[in-house]
C-alpha cells in the first residue's frame, strides 16, 4: 500500500514548503505573463492606429474607381519589415477596390457585412486557416467624396512568439526553483528540527533509574528550548515524586515493622516460660497499645494516600471557626489531663469560614496533640481565634515545648519528618500528624505558618478565607475539592 502521508515532519514541512512555494511562483507567473501579453497587445494596438493614420494619408481614388496606395513615402513604408501589413479597401456595396499582395485570401473573412456593421474601430483578434494570428481594425474612410471600408491588420506572431519564450523560460525556471527549494528546504528543515531529534534519543534513555538525566537545550529562548525546558521542568518534579515516594515507601516500611516487631517479641517473651495470669494480661496489653499505635498509622496512611489520589470529597459549608477549635480541645482534653495541661480556648466567635467542619476538626486535632505530645506537664496550650485582616482568619495553636530550629521549619511538615526521631517514636508518633494537617488546610485554600525558636515553644497558625457576611462567599477561596 503506497503511503500518502510522509512519515516524518521534516519531509511534511518541505513538501509544504515546496507546494506554497509553487503556488506562488504560478501565480506570479501566470500574472507576469497575462500583463506581459497585454502590454504586448497594447504596444501592437498602438502600432496598428499610428499605422491605419498612416495608410489613410497614403489612400488616392484611381481614374478607373479603384483605390491606389502612393508610394512614394518609402519611409512610412518602412514598417511593413518590421510588422507585415494586410490591407483591404471596400466599397460600401461589397466591391474590392483595393488589396495588398501579401493578404492571404481569408484574411479578412470576405467582404464587410452593409450596414452598421462595416465599422469596427476598435481592434479586434482573427486566427487564420493555417493558424497565424492577426490582429485588425476595420473603419470607414471618406476618399474623393465618398466613402469606403479600410481594412487594415497586423500578425500577432511575434506578441505570441515572445509569449511563448517567457512561457519556456517560466516552464524550465519553475521546476528548477522548486528543486532548489525543496532540497534547501529539506536541509533547512531537518537542521531546524535536530534538537528535537536529539531531545527524542535522550528521551529513550530516560528511564525510572536514570530520572537524573536530562534533555538537552540548545536555544533556551527558540520554542524548541522552551519545549525542552519545559519537559525538563517535568521530569523535575517528576523526580521529586518519585523520590517522595521512595522515602515514603522506606519509612512506611520501617514504621510498619517497629510495633510489629514488638508485638513479635513481647508474644514471643511471654510464650517461653510459664507466666502468671498478671503477667499475660500485661503482655497483651502491651501488644494492644502497638496494635493501637498500627492502626493509627494505617489510618494516617490511608488518609495521605487518599489525599495524594484526590479521592477525599470537601463538602464546604459556612462554619463558625470558634466552634471548631472548641470541638478539637474537648476531644484532646484527655491527653492534656494525663500530662496534667491546661488547654485555653478562647479568641473571636463570629468568625465565619467556608470548610469542610469534619477535615478541618482533624487538622487541629493533630496540631493540638503534636502540642500536647512536646510540651512538659503542667504547661498551658493555647488555641486562639483571631481575624487577620477583611479577607482571613487565624487559628493559633501555641505550646511551651522545646521549639523548632529555623532550619527545620521547612521540613516539619514533610511525612514522617522528626526533629527528634528517637523521642518522637517513644511518645508514639509516626511523623504523620503534620503532614495530614497542612494538606487538610491547603484542600481549603488556606495555609499553615510556623513561628518557633528553639526552647521558647511553637505557635502553628491555620490562616482561611472568611465567609463574606454580605454575599456569603468565601473571599479570596484558593483551595477547592480534593
């Protein structure tokens, strides 16, 4: 089967390149061409009226009624070597008064018709028999009194000759200039196009173990070096995920195999000698709270799984903020009781933001038991409700723990990220909480600020859009459905 469709863009840009192009050169030939021949026809025209005022001076009625043509102006008479004459002089009843030798029989196409139509002032086009062109004007002409038909005409074989070389020339020249065309084109083509080449072969070698590589940019300010940037930029991010995902992968695992492990080696304890009732119930209590502290992480797990799938639907409504962080506290306040905390609530209570009540619950929730969890007993955990400006509100969660070095302040909320991993597994985290939070916070277009300094505590700020109490819409609202 014949392929219509060349395969590659460097042959498809040159065909097109050449089929334009032929267009052009066609119409600007066959433009060049019509106005060659019509200022051709034009000149001949001129000729033939200077010609015709020529024959009619030289017009003399003979003694026998013809019709002589003087010769004497031999200069006049000069042109008949240049541009052959074919002259006829009629009278008005259809008699031949006078014909030069040279007029070939159908010259003319017989006597002119009577009537009106023995006139025809305007040049007019004639093919003979044998195909010679003529180009005629037929006019009345007063002579001794009474008045005859002049037949005059001139060959058109050296407007058509000279046509036909410029359409020779055109013929060969066109073909040629395209030839040349396409192969510059080609050329042209496939050296524009050989970045895309190499980005391609490189490309190919790109691989899930060799994401490190990258294409190449020969122009970064051509559209092909943006294209290559721009993919580079991709397998950037592409990179980071994978990377994020390996991370994940290994601590998922190694959080995974610590409470298993312990549950592994408190049953495995408490199987090989004889124990008392006290110490089995022990045991197993034990491997409870590892199971307890498994399935909190298969839950914190599976959230940020579903969270990075956007598998979470956000069903917003307008909620008073202050509700929220009430909620929160009553459902920590037990472990602050243990720790013998103190938790304050207080702040603004008619601030209104647009959220998912549930999901934000849990963000504060976890914002308060990371306070919790690093702040001594008897310290106080603030959360206050206050409205930054016309457009956000602010729920501050402020502890009196050991605080955060700046240089981690960009890394507290990365998944499974501690400042203190020997410490934070003791206390039964995984590194999860944080992270959960900021993604909950950002679903609902809003942000979570850090301000800490190491051993003056940590404030964490959930900073949303508020509710607009006139138009009941959340202004500015960023974030959306997840």
């Amino acid at each position: 089967m014949i392929r219509l469709r060349p395969r590659h863009v460097r042959a498809r840009l040159t065909l097109w390149y050449v089929a334009v192009l032929a267009t052009l050169l066609v119409l600007f030939a066959s433009g060049t061409a019509t106005f060659f021949f019509f200022s051709l026809r034009q000149e001949l025209d001129a000729n033939l009226a200077r010609d015709f005022e020529t024959v009619e001076g030289l017009l003399d009625a003979g003694p026998d009624g013809q019709v002589v043509l003087r010769s004497h102006h031999h200069d006049e008479d000069e042109v008949e070597s240049e541009q052959p004459r074919f002259l006829e002089v009629w009278s008005k009843d259809g008699k031949l008064l006078l014909r030069s030798a040279n007029v070939p029989p159908d010259a003319f196409g017989g006597p002119p018709h009577p009537g009106n139509g023995m006139e025809e002032p305007a040049p007019t086009s004639r093919a003979l028999a044998d195909g010679t062109r003529l180009r005629m004007v037929t006019r009345l002409h007063s002579l001794g009194g009474r008045q005859v038909v002049v037949r005059l005409a001139h060959s058109e074989e050296r407007l058509w000759h000279e046509l036909r070389e410029l359409l020779g020339v055109v013929a060969f020249g066109i073909p040629a200039a395209l030839a040349v065309a396409g192969v510059g084109g080609y050329l042209l083509a496939r050296r524009a196009l050989s970045p895309v080449d190499a980005m391609a072969k490189q490309a190919a070698r790109i691989s899930g173990d060799r994401l490190d590589e990258r294409l190449p940019v020969e122009n970064p300010h051509d559209e092909l070096g943006q294209l290559a940037l721009v993919l580079n930029q991709s397998l950037d991010r592409l990179q980071a995920a994978f990377a994020q995902l390996r991370r994940f992968t290994a601590d998922a695992s190694h959080e995974l195999r610590t409470p298993l492990t312990a549950v592994r080696s408190v049953g495995e304890v408490a199987l090989q000698d004889q124990r008392s009732p006290q110490e089995y119930r022990e045991a197993i209590g034990s491997m409870l709270e590892e199971v307890d502290r498994l399935t909190r992480l298969v839950d914190s797990l599976l959230t940020l799984s579903r969270a990075d799938a956007s598998s979470i639907v956000i069903h917003r409504s307008p909620t008073v903020l202050m509700d929220v962080a009430r909620e929160a506290a009553a459902l920590v306040e037990v472990l602050a009781e243990e720790k013998h905390q103190e938790l304050i609530v207080n702040g603004d209570s008619a601030t209104l933001v647009s959220v998912d009540r549930l999901l934000l619950r849990q963000a504060v929730i976890n914002l308060l038991d990371n306070a919790i969890q690093h702040s001594p007993p008897g310290a106080t955990v603030r959360v206050r409700v206050v409205k930054r400006n016309q457009q956000h509100a602010v729920l501050e969660v402020e502890d009196q723990g050991p605080g955060i070095a700046a240089m981690y302040h960009e890394k507290i909320f990365e998944r499974f990220f501690r400042t203190d991993p020997a410490r934070s597994r003791e206390q039964g985290g995984a590194g999860l909480g944080l992270a959960i939070a900021d993604w909950a916070v950002r679903a609902h277009g809003g942000t979570i600020e850090l301000k800490s300094e190491e051993g003056r505590g940590s404030v964490f700020q959930i900073v949303l859009p508020v509710v607009d109490l006139s138009s009941n819409k959340t202004i500015p609202e960023t974030g959306g459905q997840t």
